[in-house]
C-alpha cells in the first residue's frame, strides 16, 4: 500500500527517523551561506505574486522548464506572469524524482498551508490563494523569518559593497524595523582574483576606492583587500567565500606574480600559469588574514560557468547554463592547503568549509581534510553541504555517508540553502528529515547503540549547534 503524498513522516522510513526528527524540527535556522539581496531585506520586502517568487531568478527552475521543451518567453521572456506560472506548473507535474518537486510542495505546505499537489488543473485555485497569502504580514521578510525561526542568515557580498543595508538592519533603522534575526555579511572577493575578465581593471579601481589606496601591484590588492575585510568584521562578518572553476596552484616568485597583474591591468590576455600563480599568491596571503581574524573560509570548487555561449549572449550569467566541472582536484587542493598552512605559521588553516559541485570529490576532499584538522575545534576543516546539483536526496545522503567513512560527521556544520529566494527554508527541512532518516536506518541495523539521548544531541547539532558555534 502507498504512503501518504508527503505527510508528517515524509521521507522517515524508520521509527529512530521519526523520533529524531521530532526532536530537533523546532530548532532554529541557520542558513550561513546564501544569496538573498540586502536591500530586500532591510525593506521588508513582499512577494507580489507565486510567480515572482518562484521563478523571479531561479534558475534551477528555469533549467527544468527547458527540459520540457517550455518556449524561452514563459521562462525569462515577455510572457504575463501567469502565463510562465502556468507553464511552472505543468513543468511540475513531471518533475518526479526530482528535488523541486518536493521543495516546491513543502513551500506550497508550510507557507500556504496548501497541501493540494501543483498541477494545471489545482493551478488555478493555488494561485488565488497563495497571492492572497503574500500580501500578508506573515509572509513579509520580517514575518517570514519569524516564522521559520531564522537565527541567522549569511549573504553573499563583494568587498566594494557599501554594506549600507546591513548596518540600517543591525542598527533596526531599516524599514524591516528591529528583527531577531542577524544578517551578516559575507566576504566574496572573487573579481579581485579573476585577471581575465574584461571588467577587471575597472574593479581594481572600484577596490583602490573602497580599500583607501592606490592599487598599482598584488600587494596593493591584499591590503586594500585586507582595509575592506576590516570594514565588514565591523558589520559582523564571520566567513568569507571564494567560486572557482577548479583549484589552483602555482606556487611562482613574486616577480611573475607581478608581471601578470601588470598585463592584466594593461587588458593583455593573461595565461593559465599566470592566472594561476596570481590565484594562489592571493588565496595564501587572504588564508592568513582569515585565520588572524577568526574568518571562516568557504571554497566552491568545480563549477563550468556558461557552457552555452549563445544563450549567454542572450540572456546573460546566472540563467540556467552552468555545469559540473569534473577538473582534477586532489594534487592542487591539498597543496593549496598545505601552502596556506605554512603561510599561517602561528595558526594553522583559518577554519575551512570545502565544497565542491562535483561528488566525485567528496572521497579525496574528506581525505585531504583529515590532514589539516587541528586541537580546539572538532571539524575545524569541514566537507562542505551537497551544493546546487547535488543538493537533493541521493546527493545530501552520499555527502553525508563520505563524511561519516572519512570523518566525523557528529561536527558536521549542517545545511545552507545557498538560494535567492526568501520561499527556500523548506529546504532545511528538507535535509533534516534526510540526515534523520539516514541515522535512523544505522540504529535500526545495529550498527550504532540506540542511545537516544546521544543521537538526538547529534542531530541537534548538525541541524544548528554546530554551525551557531563554528561561526560564532
């Protein structure tokens, strides 16, 4: 006989899961790492209608619209919004086995109190709904976050930014008013290290402003970097965050180092050994500042960004046509590390989150990890939460059964949403059932003792305690 669709044990297949999960189902979220705007937040921003919020920018359901043949003009073309709503839905309709599927449906549960599964033919009627719901209170960001109890959330910020909406929030003089929850920024220096990109000698200009200096050499980058990284510890910054493509590593005198930021600088087409030696002469230096000042630092690795040069033409970065990089990364990881290690003599690596889009990482990720952990804090260098493509069922459970075989999964740091949609919390709950479900199949098999105390603590932890502490 078939389960209920998505019910109160939804993805708890044991007795253990579901005495877990109703243990730590209350606790508090914190989301360290995502993408919501600022300025969103600190005016208390409403979503006008399901279409805004769903697929205003999610190009993870962009990508499945595409997969269902959906004309481009119900996806980021001129159609009326409850046209590329309707399309959303039908694309729905076929999404089994797929993540968005069940995220789709624990938002249409716990924000709307609809538990009527998405079709073209309930369209309709959720529509209705849902739109009346939004222009609510309750779903406000202020209302929102007091809803899904939000202890923190992590944004992602350039070191140029102003950061002015962050201060207005902690300071409760934003429209949002006084909020429980803290909004912290994050440290993203990406365009800092990226010698290719046409636009990179107008940053480093944009930088010279925010970092008080006048940038002519790398040295000058790292301290402007460094003046900047100041200013958001002042705004509570806790962890800092670098994308790259693959790892890199070309440990080069400092002269070649220079000569490529020079050419840069002149719009000269840089070569990968220079593009590389320039990323590990700043990826070292920046290791130190973050282990001097207590930043965590989150590396994302193994992304192909824009794989379709039409499209990107078309329609831009972030709409839908990345990739996992299946670049090598074991032999340049673990000596980036090791060369960040040595640069932070008196310290050891600055606390260290590793992800990577490609699972087929996980194994020497959490290997090399193992190498660079430390006395005073349990999973000082973590494997990062499954990100983006891997962020489903199979993939939080195989992230999680790696760190378990190679780790120590008990100091996990837990879940982000990693979103720009303020609808994604569901997706916590997601992975606590997940993580529930997959201790509780270790204790029915006997493989770890019932102790329910114990184990409830670790899913405690997992679900938060550990990222509240690890962030501090």
């Amino acid at each position: 006989m078939a389960k209920a669709f998505m019910d109160e044990n939804f993805l708890l297949e044991t007795e253990t899961a579901r005495v877990l999960y109703n243990a730590l189902k209350d606790e508090p979220v914190h989301d360290y790492h995502c993408h919501l705007i600022p300025s969103q937040i600190a005016e208390n921003r409403r979503m006008p209608d399901l279409t805004d919020a769903w697929l205003s920018g999610d190009h993870y359901k962009w990508r499945m619209m595409r997969a269902m043949g959906i004309d481009e003009k119900y996806i980021t073309g001129d159609a009326d919004g409850y046209e590329k709503y309707l399309a959303w839905a039908r694309t729905v309709e076929n999404l089994i086995g797929n993540p968005l599927y069940h995220w789709t449906h624990l938002e249409l549960k716990r924000y709307f109190g609809i538990d009527e599964p998405l079709t073209e033919k309930s369209a309709p009627s959720i529509w209705e709904k849902a739109n009346a719901l939004l222009q609510t209170p309750q779903l406000s960001v202020k209302g929102i976050f007091n809803k899904f109890n939000i202890y923190a959330v992590g944004t992602t910020d350039d070191p140029v930014d102003t950061l002015e909406h962050h201060r207005a929030i902690a300071e409760g003089t934003a429209a949002i008013g006084k909020i429980n929850t803290k909004v912290i920024p994050s440290f993203r220096p990406d365009r800092a290290l990226e010698l290719n990109s046409a636009a990179f000698p107008e940053y480093i200009e944009q930088l010279s402003a925010a970092g008080r200096l006048k940038i002519k050499t790398p040295d000058d980058v790292l301290a402007a970097l460094d003046n900047c990284l100041d200013f958001f510890i002042s705004l509570g910054c806790r962890a800092s965050d670098h994308g790259l493509e693959y790892t890199p590593y070309l440990d080069a005198p400092l002269g070649f180092v220079k000569t490529a930021f020079k050419k840069a600088l002149s719009k000269k087409t840089v070569s990968q050994e220079e593009n590389d030696a320039y990323k590990t002469y700043m990826l070292t230096y920046l290791a130190s500042l973050y282990a001097q000042r207590g930043i965590v630092m989150q590396l994302h690795l193994n992304v192909i960004r824009n794989v379709n040069t039409k499209m990107l033409f078309q329609k831009g970065v972030n709409t839908g046509f990345d990739a996992v990089n299946d670049a090598k990364t074991s032999g340049n990881l673990a000596a980036l590390l090791d060369l960040m290690d040595l640069e932070c003599e008196e310290t050891g690596l600055p606390k260290t989150v590793l992800y990577s889009l490609n699972p087929g990482d996980y194994y020497p990720m959490a290997t090399i990890m193992g190498g660079f952990q430390s006395a005073g804090c349990a999973g000082k260098i973590q494997l990062g939460s499954a990100w983006w493509f891997c962020d489903h069922k199979d993939g939080m459970e195989e992230q999680m059964r790696v760190l378990a075989n190679l780790g120590c999964l008990p100091a996990f740091i837990g879940m982000l949403t990693d979103s720009r949609s303020f609808l994604s919390y569901p997706r916590h709950e997601y992975f606590r059932r997940i993580m529930c479900n997959l201790l509780g199949k270790w204790i029915e098999n006997g493989e770890y003792p019932a102790e329910m105390d114990k184990l409830e603590n670790i899913a405690k932890n997992i679900a938060f305690g550990n990222a509240k502490r690890y962030f501090g």
